[in-house]
C-alpha cells in the first residue's frame, strides 16, 4: 500500500489461539470484520447512517492468506483501503501487521454489495458513498489495543 491506509489496532486475545499457540484460522474472518466496521464507521459515521437511508451492505467473498502467524497478545493492524468499485458492490483489501516489529501476518480482500433492506435487492452505489470509499481514510489510526501510539 503506497499511502499511509486507514489503520486499525487490535491485541489477540488467548480464546482466538488453537492448540498450536497461533491465532485460528477461522478468527481472521472475526478480524476483517471488526476491521471494515471500525473503517466503516470512519467513512459514512455511525452505521446506523447506512440504515437510514434504507441501505445495507453484505458479504459476497472473502479471501485469506497467510504470510506468518500471529499468537496471543500480539497486537495487530490492520491496514484498509478500497480495491475494485462496481455499480453495487465494491471490495476492500486488508494487510495485517504485527505492531512493534511490522512483521507481515495476512492479507485478505472482502467484497460487499450494497442493498436495500426493505425490498432486500441489491442497489446502486449512491455517489456520495462512491466517493467516501475512493477517497478512504488515509491517514486515520484507531486503536483498541491498548497499546502506547
């Protein structure tokens, strides 16, 4: 990622390890959730915006990939930005780092479609959505790790 992403930091905690002492595999779709909620909640405000204005989005693919394992009390930062824009749907992609050392744990690519509830169909990217998602968050860091920034 060429400019400094949205940044969202996080500790693992020890019920997100298997029996291998690293995180599960399966913890990670937990991960890029929390993850796109936190830069979602940046872009458009609280996600109850969304709703409001009879709009939702859902998952239609996720993919993982593992560079490096991550363990309990790790702390972790995810990195956001926006990948492919479509008429409904658009995908972000996430780069997860250990804090501290900058170690490359995954990175992984969500795509979402954008609906409306009350008729659940799926709808056009209104404008000022499109723009909020091509422009992203570059610079903006949340942290619920605890962590000293």
């Amino acid at each position: 990622m060429s400019e400094q992403p949205f940044r969202f930091r996080f500790r693992v905690r020890y019920g997100e390890c298997d029996a291998q002492g690293v995180v599960f595999n399966a913890r990670y779709a937990d991960f890029v959730d929390i993850a796109v909620n936190e830069y979602i909640r940046t872009l458009f405000g609280d996600y109850q915006h969304l709703l409001d204005q009879d709009l939702d989005i859902q998952v239609v693919s996720m993919t993982v990939n593992w560079k490096a394992p991550a363990k309990f009390d790790d702390v972790l930062e995810a990195r956001i930005k926006a990948g492919r824009l479509g008429n409904t749907s658009f995908t972000l992609h996430l780069e997860f780092f250990r804090h501290g050392d900058g170690q490359f744990i995954a990175d992984a690519d969500i795509t979402y479609v954008l609906i409306q509830p009350s008729k659940m169909a799926k709808a056009v990217i209104p404008g000022s959505l499109r723009d909020k998602l091509e422009t992203g968050a570059p610079g903006v860091l949340i942290s619920h790790a605890g962590e000293t920034v």
